[in-house]
C-alpha cells in the first residue's frame, strides 16, 4: 500500500516547504495530505434484484452480515469497511442529517426489505465495519438494494453514484445471458468509472454456467465492452471456509475475483496515489529549487549575473499574466463554462421534451384516471432517468474543460520559467489528475441536489396530481347516475367530455411537472458548473501564485547574490549546492514512489 | 352462466359477415373470427428472456416438444395446436405458407426455417396430437426484453398489436420476478375497446420458482409465499387475475419421466450420503467423474439437465422417504412443482370463461370493422354491439370486477373480498363464487346465496351507501339472483 511511503514524502516535503518560508506550497501539500488520508476505495455492487448481490458480499468477507432473502432483501446501501470491532453506524442524510450507532445484529432491521419496508426510515446507508483482511487496504464494498430494471428510477440513482466509485461490479446470475438493460448499464458504467467488471453468481446451481459465461462473453464483444468476468458460487465459498476446504474454494471461482479486487481495483486506485502524490512533490520541489538554482547560478557566473536578472523579471512579468484575468487559460475557462451551461441546458430541455411528448401520448391513449398510479411511476422514472444521464453527461463535460484548462495553464506556465528549467519534465502541469477528487466532490454535491429535487419536487407534484385527480374521480358516479336518467347516449357524450378534460388536465399537470423539473435541475447544472468555474479558477490562480512567489524569490536571490568576497561566494556555492542536492534526494524519493514500469491511463 | 352470450355474438358476427358482403377484406376477417369461435381457446405463453416459456409449454402438453435451451432460444412466435398427426408450416410475412420437416431429437421437435430468416416469419403452427392440446392451443413467444430487439418486437407486436386485437384469447405471463417492465407489459394488455376488462384474461406466474429460494428443498414453500404476497399486492392485482408458482423444469420432468430415470434417482438414494452428499453440492460436482460417487458421469449428467440441481435433490430425498414407484415419485414432483395449482387456475379463469373470452375476442374484432369501413348498416350493428355489451351481466360483472381491483370502485376491504368472490374472480362456478367447497350441496349453496343477496340488497337500499357503492351493490344482487335462478330446485 502506497499510504505510509507517500504520507512519509509528503510530510518531508511540507517540512522543507516550511524551512524555505513558502508556505504557499504547504498549503498545497496539505491538501495532498489529506487526500491520502482518506484510503477508501469503493466498489459498488449493483445489479438487478435477486441476483444474489447481498450474498456475494457475506462471501467476500465470510461473514452473514447482508441480509439475504428469497423474497425482496436489501432496501439500503450497505457499505461495509474496515474496523478493529465489528460495529454498525446509520446515516442518514439531507435534512435530518445524522449517524447512529446500533448493535450489529440489529443491522437486519434496518437494511432489509422485512425490517424496513421501502425505507420507511429515510436512510441514506448503513455502514457496517468488520475485522478483515480484505478489507484493511481500505476496500469498501457497497451492497445497493436491487432495481426493478435498471432503467428505473433506482437505477438512475445508482448511476448518479458511478463517478464517485472506484470500482464496479455488476451480479447477475447464471440462470440467463446478460439481458439489454444490464448491456446498456455496462456500456455506460464503463464510461463513467475506472474498473468495471460482471459477476456471475450462483454457478454451483446452474450446470449450464459455462455457456452463460461464453454467451456474456459474446455479447460483451459485439458491444465493445471490456469488462473481466468472474463466474462465482457464493454458497460453495461459504462452504468452503466453513469447512475449510481448499478445492471447494477453488470452485467456488472466489480466488480470481479477490485477486481482481486486490490487483486491480486496490493497486489502482494505489497507483493512482502515488502517482499524483509523487507529481506534487516533484512540482513543489522544482519551484523551491528554483529560487536557490537562480541564486547559484548568480554566484557561479557574477558577470551574467544582470542577465540572469533582467531574464527572471521578465519571467516574473509572465507569470503576473498568468494570474491576470486575460490570461489565456482564464478565458477558455469562462468560455468553457458559459458553452458548458448552454448546452447542459440544452441537454436537459430536450430529453424533457422527448418525455414530455412519450407521456401525451401515454395519456391519448388511456383514461389518465385508470393509469395514473403506473403513470407517474412512469414518469418519475424517465425524469429521473433523464435528468440524472444530464447530470452524468454534465460531469463528464466539465472534467474535459478542466483538463483543457489544465493543458492551457500548462502551455503558458512552461514558458514562465524557461531559464530555470534545467531540462526537468513539465510539472507545472501535474496537477491535471490532482482534479480527480474535486471532481467527485462536485459530483456527489450535485448528486444530492438532484436526488432533492427528485425526492420535493416529484413528491410535491406528484400528490398535487393526485388530488386533482382524485377530484375527477369523485365526478365518476355522479355521471353514472345522471347517465342512469338521461341514457346511454348521454352518459357516453358526458363520459366522453369528461375523459377529454381528464386527458387535458393530466397533460398540463405533466407539463408543469417537466417545467419544474427544468428549473429546479437547470439551477443545480448551473450551481454545479459556477463551483467547477471557482474551483478552477481558484486552483490555477494560486498555481500562477505559486509560480510568481517562486520567480519573485529567484529574482530577490539573483539580486543579492552579486557579493565581491570570493570566499564568500565559495561557501554560499556550496550551500547552495547542498541545499540543492537535498532537494534532488527528495524528488527522487518522490520519483520512486512511482512504480516504474507500470503504466496506467489517468 | 346465460349461454345466450355466444349464441348473440354469433349472430351479430354473422349479421355482419352478411352486410359486409361487398368487402372480401373485412369479410375474411370476420369468418376468421366466426371460425376462430369454435376453435379450441387460444392461451399465448408470454414473458421475459428465459423466463421458461417453452418449458412451461412443455409442461402443460405432457411432452417435449418445444424446443429449450441455455441460451435464448424461441424467435419465433410458435403456434400449438391440436392435430391428427405432427406437422409444422411455417407462415411467412409474405409468400404462402410452408410446410416444415418434422425431426425430433431426444423427443424435442427441431425446427429448422429452412434458411428463411427469423425476421421474415410471421408464425410457425405446429400440429401435435395431444390431448392436451384439445380444449386449449398453446402459443410459444419469444422473450420481451430479448438480447436480440427484433425478437422481443416480435413478441410486442404479437401479443400487442397496435392495430388489431391481440390473437391470443388468454395470456399466460411468466416473470422470474416481478420487474418494471413485467408491470408495463401487463398494462399494455389494458385495452380501450368492448369489454374494458383488462385483467380478465392474464394469468401471471412465477417460473422457475425453484430457484427463487436457490434450490434448497424448501425452495416450493417460500416461491408460493412470494406468489401470496403478489397476489395481494394492489397494483398486480389490478393487471392479472392470479400469480402461481411454478417450477416448470419439475413439471415438465416430472410429467415425462422415464423409469432409466427413476432407476438413476433411486441408485442415488440408495448409497451412501457420503458418497452422494458431496455431488449434491453443485452442479459441476454432480457431473463430475468420481470413483466412489454412485452412477456414471454420463447418467449423472442427463440427469442434472433434465431435472435440475433442485429437481435431483428433491427427488433423492422423495425417494429415501419411502415413494418406491416411478408413477408415483412422478405425480409427487408434479403436485411440488405447483403445476397441479396452475391447471386448476387455467380451468376456472380460462376454459370456464371459455364462451366470455371468446365472445370478448369477436367483439373486439368487429369493433375494429366497424370503425375501420363505416357503411350504412353498420350504426344498427354497432348498436347490437352495444346492446351485447351493454346487456349481458357477464360483460357487467367483468367491467364491476376490474373496477374493484384497479380501485375505480372503492369498498370497505371485507367486503370487497366478498364482492370480488361473487363476481367469479376465483372461479365461475357457483360455489366458487360463494366461497364454499366443491361439493357443497344445493342447500348449502341455496342458503349462501340467500344470504349475500339480503346483504347486497340492503347496501343497495342502505343511505349511507355512496353512488358507486350502491351501483356495484346492485349489480351484486343482480348477479345473486342469477345464482339463485341457477340452482337445482
């Protein structure tokens, strides 16, 4: 695990940072700081129901702690995590935000279907902490309740939470092929996290779980997804540690998915640390070398001394525009995020139109009073569905600008220090993955934002339709018994005006659903991308800051440098050098952090 | 109940035949619906990718002849008829129909299209002679929600047409579970037309309700409480008339046994649970190759596919408390697969309403007729229509029926339950609806009748009863009465 040997970097770079009075850059590496201290790598476990999700976590870590059912199971994500002492914490979030802790055995009352049925209790996840190897690396495994279909509206919720996973493995049994919607949430699972991989479960049932396996594999290809897949048997695991019997381990097919979790999954998202650690090290410490390398390189050659100055303060002009507001990064950005915004908007408005049009249909073709209930579930459904893929799509567009506006900064803060550069490796733009975790953030902000809105507005709406409805509904036996007098003729024209009127209320009564919808979801977009602007804006400036600090303190070292005692001179060269020479030991440090040969796409 | 009904449909269909004489169009179509009367009922097996549709079909007709695999198999919509002697004609979209070979393997039919595209075929029929099939044809579809798009619109469009109505009498819907899109697919059976009595002819099922509990033994018991709670649920009730829990792989098994088989069950029983304990642990241990294990692989194998892990275990532990003949080890597995319960259900919600569903399925026919080529004397058939429609109380009850289980028509629960009962949603025949045993006598019956009619005669009279209530109220009585006048005096 990278933690230890990456905190220990980090910690001897904020030390030099602090001994070199830049505390600009300790704040920065206070930030890597932190980000290493949180080591969760989460993986999500989703699929459809009864596929044996539950069971396959109680098989991971061989221990009955998901609870598991014939019937309908899991009603809250469970994420289990590592802990000294078995314990159980609720929480819950958005309004009534808190966490408690609960006896472990009472964890079935909480998290399943027969304890808490639909989630009465307004959970947002149970987090359930457990002694196990597997899990000490910092692997969280997220049960999520199983959809009905994955394009329902749980579904869309589950893929709102993709980005912020490291992993994900999507269960589906081997009594049938990979069916069109658990194809499609691959394809876009692929899309949105790092890792995807399917599980096969419930092999030892099924004899024919090699041909599911070929035929998964097949559709797998003629899609284009590249996702491992692991045919497991959670009931022959559990056996086989219970009995401690090593072939059965082996059927059970278990060992090749631990290994994916650890090799994969763990060394990835360690990778991926190291990496970015090792990157900020590098750029912090090129930029403390960089006023000592301008000083050195004064005293080594005093004649070019003014030079060298007259050089630096022309860097130090370059890097002031860097900071400044015409920048050329500045500017892609504050395009960036007003093209961002129109089109997001754009985006939104016309998947609403698209279920705006499916729905009047819907209700042309049935007495709304009759389909009401399937309809807004329906419709609950598709907005969710809808705005959640915006939502995703937005994400994903903002995190193309942030790089863009990395690449940009980049350009120009290479040519800030060209003199001082010494042939080393760009890292001014090594902050680009530094993003990663920013972008989780705002996502999982968003997230909560749009789960609101569905949560208010659906609900609010939904039972304002209801009770005007319900109106319509009481008009019913009225019309039957003036039908009864008048006869069949009249109860028909009168049945017939009223069903138009029923249709018309309920299609407006959808339109302004979509409306509110619109606003409500068009605000967070728009919430969403004026925090990714400041965020970027925010980050690149105090880089840009960075910079100047670094070329004002070179320009002040080359300045006074200029002293006439050789001796002097002699003896500050060589401090100089030894200073210098403490800082190469540390960039290498931070150069083997990383895992030489081993190349991963960031 | 009144066998007026079919004979008043005939007649308004052939009052029709009559004045559409100028159009072979609408003509043909009609006579097809006016044969298609007299034709056995027809039960489409509908529901998702491997579902078990084909071996529910196998199950039902006793035989092997609907061809199952791992994968996904049926493409297309397959036609099970009864006939003299086995014949398979394949009926393309365009181009006349074409008789196929008939070949069987292992008892199963193999249907090869003869290089014709699965797309291109519109349905195949397939002849069988089978005493199953006689009173009911059974209709194959490809799975909704199929890997393949094309095939599950075939099966939408078959089961769903947009401009016809559907083929089907009957639908049986298989669901694994109950999905999103099983519950949109039983809408979209709601139809707008005659009777207005959406769950009347869908039958929803639990397939493969032995793995529901992961195969254990006790699998059967907890798949028929997850089927007790679907049928409770408000919205599927609203869909479909009942949920059962069938194990078809048993069923289908079971039915066709063969005594290698019993024998093969039997030598595994007998030995040693040592050396049969472990090969019940799964699947790719039962078919393992093992000195000391009972059986030769092979067998093991042949056994495994045809009556699953489930089936093998049950009928191992059947057999080792005391069921010693293969005909009765046979019937013990089918009454466990619950297809017993299945065609007991079919019978009273299907063939019992055979006349209803018939006469459902004609008048929607020549409602389409009647809107798509108006003449001048279709205004008086469009009234018989209505007067049919109108007039005959099972349509009434049917329509009153749909109107308590979708909630349109809102009644305290007991008596709801009560009201359902006597509207022949357990069953048409009058002790069903009275909620008493089979065979009660008619005094017994008498008594129960009288009995509901005074208490729906007082909440029709009652003025605390609202407009609805006091209409299903009467509707109820009306229905009592016609028990009563049914009786045996």
């Amino acid at each position: 695990m990278a933690v230890p040997a990456a905190m220990e970097l980090v910690d001897l770079a904020l030390r030099a940072a602090h001994a070199y009075e830049r505390p600009d850059l300790a704040v920065r590496l206070g930030h890597t700081r932190h980000r290493l201290e949180d080591p969760n790598v989460r993986v999500l476990i989703v699929g459809e129901f009864k596929q044996g999700k539950s069971q396959l976590v109680n098989a991971l870590i061989n221990a009955p702690v998901c609870p598991v059912d014939d019937d309908l199971a899991t009603a809250v994500p469970t994420a289990v995590l590592y802990a000294e002492q078995p314990s159980v914490t609720l929480v819950w979030e958005g309004e009534q935000r808190r966490r408690s802790d609960v006896p472990v055995a009472k964890l079935a009352d909480y998290v399943s279907e027969a304890g808490n049925p639909g989630n009465r209790q307004g959970l947002s996840r149970a987090e359930v902490g457990l002694p196990r190897n597997l899990l000490k690396d910092g692997l969280v495994l997220v049960d999520t309740p199983g959809v009905g279909g994955l394009g329902s509206a749980h579904g869309a919720a589950t893929m709102a939470t993709l980005p912020t996973a490291d992993a994900v493995l999507l269960v589906s049994d081997a009594s049938q092929e990979y069916t069109a919607p658990e194809l499609d949430f691959l394809a876009t699972a692929m899309r949105l996290c790092p890792n995807v991989a399917g599980v096969i479960t419930k092999t030892d049932l099924y004899p024919h779980w090699r041909r599911i396996t070929d035929l998964d594999r097949g559709h797998l290809a003629a899609a284009g997804i590249t996702a491992d897949l692991f045919p497991v048997s959670s009931v022959l695991r559990l056996e086989a540690v219970r009995s401690e019997d090593a072939e059965l381990n082996t059927e059970s097919g278990f060992a090749a998915l631990v290994t994916f979790l650890r090799s994969e999954v763990l060394a990835r998202a360690d990778d991926l640390d190291r990496r970015s650690t090792s990157q900020d090290v590098l750029a912090v410490a090129d930029q403390m070398g960089a006023t000592m390398r301008a000083e050195l390189a004064a005293q080594q050659n005093p004649q070019h001394a003014a030079a060298l100055v007259s050089d630096l303060e022309i860097a130090r002009g370059r890097a002031a525009a860097l900071k400044d507001r015409s920048a050329r990064w500045q500017h892609t950005l504050s395009d960036g995020v007003q093209d961002l915004s129109a089109d997001i908007e754009h985006d939104l408005r016309d998947r609403l139109r698209v279920i705006g049009r499916e729905a009047d249909g819907l209700l042309d073709a049935a007495d709304p009073a009759d389909i009401w209930d399937q309809f807004g579930e329906w419709l609950e459904g598709q907005v969710a569905t809808a705005t959640s893929a915006n939502f995703v799509w937005a994400g994903q567009r903002a995190e193309w600008l942030a790089t863009q506006v990395a690449e940009h900064f980049a350009a120009e803060g290479d040519a800030v220090l060209p003199a001082l550069r010494t042939g080393r490796t760009g890292e001014v733009g090594g902050h680009v993955d530094r993003l990663e975790r920013p972008e989780q953030e705002r996502l999982s902000i968003g997230q909560k934002l749009y789960v609101g809105a569905r949560g208010g507005y659906g609900g609010m709406l939904m039972i304002g339709l209801a009770t005007t409805l319900a109106g319509f509904a009481m008009l019913n036996p009225l019309s039957i018994g003036a039908g009864l007098l008048f006869g069949a003729k009249t109860v028909r024209e009168e049945q017939a005006r009223q069903l138009a009127r029923r249709k018309s209320d309920a299609k407006t009564a959808v339109r302004k659903h979509l409306d509110e919808v619109t606003f409500q979801v068009g605000k967070d977009s728009r919430d969403m991308l004026r925090q990714v602007q400041r965020q970027l804006r925010d980050h690149f400036t105090s880089l840009a800051e960075e910079l100047q600090t670094s070329v004002d303190s070179s320009v002040k070292a080359a300045q006074k440098a200029v002293s006439g005692d050789e001796n002097v001179r002699r003896a500050r060269i060589r401090d100089l050098e030894a200073e210098l020479d403490r800082i190469a030991k540390l960039e290498e440090r931070a150069r083997a952090l990383v895992p030489g040969a081993r190349k991963v796409l960031v | 109940m009144t066998p007026g009904l079919g004979i008043a449909v005939r007649g308004v269909l052939r009052d029709a035949v009559d004045a559409y004489r100028d159009s072979p169009q609408a003509t043909a179509w009609l006579r097809q619906h006016l044969a298609r009367f007299d034709e056995p009922l027809r039960v489409a097996i509908a529901g998702k990718v491997k579902a078990g549709k084909s071996t529910l079909l196998n199950a039902l007709v006793g035989e092997e002849i609907a061809p199952t695999d791992a994968g996904e198999c049926t493409r297309v919509v397959t036609w099970y008829q009864d006939g003299p002697s086995p014949k398979v004609l394949m009926i393309p979209r365009d181009g006349p129909p074409r008789p196929l070979t008939v070949r069987r393997r292992d008892g199963a039919l193999t249907i090869d299209l003869g290089g014709t595209p699965a797309e291109r075929v519109d349905r195949l029929v397939v002849d069988w002679p089978s005493q199953s099939l006689r009173a009911t044809s059974l209709i194959d579809t490809p799975g909704i929600a199929s890997m393949s798009a094309d095939t599950s619109a075939r099966a939408g469009a078959f089961l769903v047409p947009e401009d016809a109505p559907a083929p089907a009498d009957a639908v049986l819907y298989l669901m694994r579970h109950l999905h999103v899109s099983d519950v949109r697919f039983l809408e979209s059976f709601h139809d707008q037309g005659v009777a207005k009595a959406a769950p009347v002819n869908t039958v929803a099922i639990l397939s493969r309700a032995d793995e529901i509990g992961v195969g254990r033994l006790d699998a059967m018991a907890s798949a028929r409480q997850i089927a007790g709670r679907y049928r409770r649920d408000e919205k599927l009730r609203s869909l479909c008339q009942t949920v059962v829990a069938v194990a078809g792989l048993l069923a289908q098994s079971g039915r066709t046994m063969r005594q290698a088989e019993f024998t093969a069950l039997s030598t595994l029983a007998t030995a040693q649970a040592a050396d049969t304990e472990p090969l019940l642990l799964s699947a790719d241990r039962f078919v393992r190759a093992s000195e000391t294990a009972p059986l030769d692989p092979e067998t093991r194998a042949a056994l495994l596919d045809r009556y699953g892990l489930f089936g093998v275990r049950l009928g191992i532990t059947l057999i080792r408390r005391g069921i010693d003949d293969p005909g009765a080890l046979s019937a013990e597995l089918v009454k466990r697969s619950g297809l017993d319960e299945l065609r007991t259900v079919l019978t009273t919600q299907f063939t019992e309403r055979r006349d209803l569903l018939k006469s459902r399925s004609a008048l929607l026919a020549l409602e389409l007729v009647l809107a798509r080529e108006p003449i001048p004397a279709s205004v008086p058939l469009a009234r018989e229509v209505e007067r049919i429609t109108a007039g005959a109380h099972e349509f009434t009850e049917l329509r009153l029926l749909t109107a308590l289980r979708t909630r349109v028509v809102k009644l305290p629960q007991d008596v709801k339950a009560e009201a359902e009962r006597l509207l022949g949603g357990d069953g048409g025949t009058p002790a069903a609806r009275l909620g008493l045993d089979p065979s009660a006598d008619p005094a017994e019956l008498r008594a129960a009748v009288l009995e509901a009619l005074g208490g729906w005669q007082r909440r029709a009279e009652s003025p605390l009863s609202d407009r609805s209530q006091v209409g299903t109220a009467r509707t109820l009585v009306r229905t009592c009465e016609g028990l009563l006048a049914a009786l045996p005096r």
